[in-house]
C-alpha cells in the first residue's frame, strides 16, 4: 500500500478553495468491501460529507466529492421535467450510482456491484483526477498508462491546450 505522486491540499488561507485530487495509490479491499481513501483526500471533508461513487462506461468507479456533487444536483435540477430522454438518463444514472462515506479510519464500502463494474476482486489504483478521484482494477489501469505514454501523453496535452 504506497502512492506516487503529489497530493496538493489548500493552505489555512485557502480553505474556501476545493480541494485538489492528484496523485496515484495502490490499496487493498478489506474482507467488508472498504477502501481506505488517502488522508490528503479526506482532510477537507466532515463525516456527513457526500460522495457520490458511480460506474464510468470505461470500466472504472468514478468518484465526485461534494463541490462535484453539488454542480451536479445544480445540472439535474436545471433539467426540465417535459425532457423524457434527459429524465430517463438522470433515473438510470442514479439507479446506479452510490452516496458515499467516509468512516473513522478513512475508509469507504463499496458495492459489489461497482466493484464487479470495475473488476476489482481485491487490489485497487485510486488515480486524482483533479476534481475527482477514480478507481481501477490494476491491469485496466496499466491500459490507460500504456495508452497515454511516451509521444501519445504529449501529443495530448498539446490537444488539451495544457
């Protein structure tokens, strides 16, 4: 259970500025189906604070902490009722998708069915992603390094416009 990376967390100054999820950590599912999040992860957020855990087409669990969730109860509430494709999407997006929690130690149940999605039986890669976080079976996440490396990572960047 290690990470690389850089974990950046606001200053006491910044408080009011989200925090940021950067960062690669290798953890292991505990017998109950919990995940220990990183500590530079959790230190902005309280007990009551909501994620919300939901499976991404690509084969990963996607994490949204709170600030993400709250843009996207704004987006949903915004939907209008008369929308019936928009509607279906919101019902079958959240039919699927899971309120998380952290507990004393850090650490987060997941669902079986999220984890079979992702295909994690027992390793995790918890991968920062700025704004979230997301969740790999190790030998997926090795596909995306493998696709993003060498020419093809910066060949991307220049897309991005970073």
């Amino acid at each position: 259970m290690g990470h690389f990376g850089a974990v950046t967390a606001p200053t006491p100054m910044s408080q009011s500025v989200s925090p940021l999820y950067t960062g690669l950590f290798r953890h292991t599912l505990d017998d109950k189906n919990r995940l220990t999040i990183p500590s530079a992860w959790r230190f902005a957020h309280g007990a009551d604070d909501a994620f919300l855990a939901t499976p991404h087409p690509d084969g990963y669990i996607a994490v949204l902490p709170p600030a993400e969730v709250e843009k996207l109860r704004a987006k949903i509430a915004a939907l209008a009722l008369s929308d019936g494709a928009g509607q279906d999407f919101v019902a079958r997006f959240f039919a699927q998708t899971l309120s998380l929690w952290f507990d004393k130690q850090g650490r987060m149940s997941v669902s079986a069915e999220l984890l079979q999605h992702a295909g994690i039986s027992k390793d995790a890669v918890l991968v920062g992603s700025l704004t979230k976080f997301n969740i790999y079976e190790p030998s997926r996440w090795q596909k995306v390094e493998a696709r993003t490396s060498g020419e093809n990572f910066g060949d991307i960047m220049r897309r991005l416009g970073i």
